[in-house]
C-alpha cells in the first residue's frame, strides 16, 4: 500500500511539472493572443485592453498563480478565441479522440501481436524477411505522411482511376454534409469517415507492435520450457497460447502503456489532417491562436491520460507475472 500512495504521489508531482513547463513554453513562444484577436485595423488602445481583459498585463509569476489558483478549485479558465469554458471545449472534444483511438488501439494490438507471433513462428523464411520490410517501413513514416499518402490514393486517386465506389473513401469530417441520414445510415457513414484516420493510426502503431511482439515470441520460443512441451507432444495451439503468448502478456502490458503516447501524438495531427473535431485538432488551433487555457487544458488531458496509463501498467505488472510480486 505505501508503494502504491509513493507511485500516486510521484505521478502528481510529475503531471504538475508537466503543466507548469507547458505554461512557461506557451507564453515563451512569439505572437501575442492580443493582437491575434484583434481587428486588424485595431488600435494599440484596443490591443491593451484586451491584453488586460485577458489578464496577460499581469507579471508572469501572477497570471501563474491565478492560473493555478483556478486549476485547484476546478476552473480551467475560459479559451481566449472562442470565449467559452476550457471544460466545454475540451468536453466537445473528448469523446471524438477516445473513440478513435480506442479503435486504432484495438487493431494495433489485434494486428500487430498477429503479425508478431506468425513472423516469429516463421523466422528467416520469405515471408518473415517480406514483413519486416513492410512494418519498419511504416513505422519509421510520419503520421502525416502516411494520412496525406492514403488520401491521396482512396480519395482522389480513387476518383481518378476508377476504383469501386465502395473504395473511394472520405477524406474530410466525421460526417457528409450533404447526408440526412440517420439511425443505421447515419452510423455507417461515420465508419466509412473513420476508414483512413483510424487505418493510419493503427498501422503505424501495429508495425511497431509487430516488431516487438515477434522479438518477445521469438525469445520464448527458444526457452527450455516451449521445447519440453513440444517434446511431450503439447499441440502447437496450445504451445502458442498457453505457453508463448501467456509469457508475453506482462511485456506486452508495459508496451502498451508506451504505446499510449505514440497515439495520442499521432492522434494531433491526424485530426488536423482528416479534419476531426477531436483534441488534436483542438490542440492545433489553440495554438495558432496562442490560446494559452485551451493549450494547458489539452495537455493536462494528454499529460494524465499517459501518466495513468503508465502507472496502472506499473501496477499491474505483480498482477500479470509472478515474478514481480515480491
């Protein structure tokens, strides 16, 4: 229990260090929200007395500890460029990236543990040598890339060389504009939208997958233990499920947890790219209007949602492998 109150405590602190960096590099960054704000026809006059409305008049050290002040009573202040509560914003955005990042997590995880554990079962063969060429490949690609690359192929290449229509996917929005679907209709239109932003995600993050899970498999399948139960005849169903892939389970737990990052990362600009109203998007409009509650609100959101992930996979650990209990 004083392990478990010790690892709370420093998750705290730490997201706290987070927030306090974030604040001090969003008010170091140039441009000013004032004069982004502004007409511009606007006067100096203006200018300062939207900096004073704003509270951006203040020292830095004051303008911090109103800051601060508000997030320990709740209140993560009002975004400058759209004059509404940070918690209205960030609760309009929210479930947009949960949603997709819970189903590119699941295909990265389903995929890129499938990959593995064939690729392991298949070291040096064609087909082995064949994957790790294609998952370093996507992997090393920037999310961007790879979502501007699929658009460019499923979108308007897809018009142009006369593929199937249920090949030419959407590119842009959750939803057609056009559509007065709803019910069904309505729900198969927002999967078809999710096609590409949830493909580039969940390849990206399954090539990664598939490295490390192949890497793991592959060590246990050279133990003492998986040889003997091959050697006592263990079907090889059994040897995979029972015996590789339950050993892997606690690596895979922790890979987890580090891959949280990776996606919510990836998840910024793949939003800005496929025009999500998700935290990515957000995220980037905030900061080209150097909307500095908009940018804290979204990166304590980013900061908890990595740090818990890491500490519930902390913790978790004793659970998953014995070993680890004392």
């Amino acid at each position: 229990m004083r392990n478990v109150i010790r690892r709370l405590v420093d998750a705290a602190v730490l997201f706290w260090i987070v927030l306090t960096i974030t604040f001090l590099l969003a008010r170091a960054a140039p441009g000013d929200p004032a004069t982004l704000l502004v007409p511009p026809n606007a006067s100096a006059e203006d200018r300062a007395r939207l900096r004073a409305e704003l509270g951006l008049d203040a020292p830095m050290i004051v303008q911090y500890a109103r800051w601060a002040g508000g997030v320990f009573k709740g209140d993560l202040g009002e975004s400058f460029a759209r004059r509404a509560p940070v918690r209205t914003v960030l609760a309009e955005a929210i479930p947009v990236s949960v949603a997709l990042g819970a189903a590119s997590l699941a295909l990265t995880f389903i995929v890129g543990v499938a990959l593995g554990m064939y690729q392991a079962t298949r070291r040096g063969t064609l087909s082995d040598r064949a994957l790790t060429v294609a998952t370093t490949t996507v992997y090393a690609a920037p999310s961007f890339w790879l979502a501007l690359a699929l658009i460019a192929t499923f979108t308007y290449g897809a018009a142009r060389w006369g593929f199937p229509g249920w090949l030419r996917l959407p590119a842009f929005g959750m939803r057609d504009p056009a559509s007065e679907a709803t019910g069904v209709g309505a729900l198969a239109d927002l999967a078809r939208h999710a096609i590409l932003p949830v493909f580039t995600l969940a390849a990206i993050g399954a090539a990664g997958i598939a490295r490390y899970s192949r890497t793991t498999a592959a060590d246990l399948l050279s133990q003492d233990f998986v040889r003997t139960a091959r050697a006592k005849g263990v079907t090889r169903g059994r040897v995979y499920g029972r015996h590789v892939l339950a050993n892997a389970w606690p690596p895979l737990v922790v890979l987890f947890a580090l891959a949280l990052p990776g996606l919510l990362a990836g998840s910024v600009f793949v939003e800005g790219v496929f025009a999500w109203p998700g935290m990515g998007r957000v995220t980037l409009a905030a900061v080209a209007a150097r909307d500095y509650p908009v940018i804290l609100g979204a990166t304590g959101v980013y900061a908890a949602a990595v740090i818990l992930a890491n500490l519930a996979a902390d913790l978790a650990l004793p659970f998953l492998d014995p070993r680890r209990r004392a």
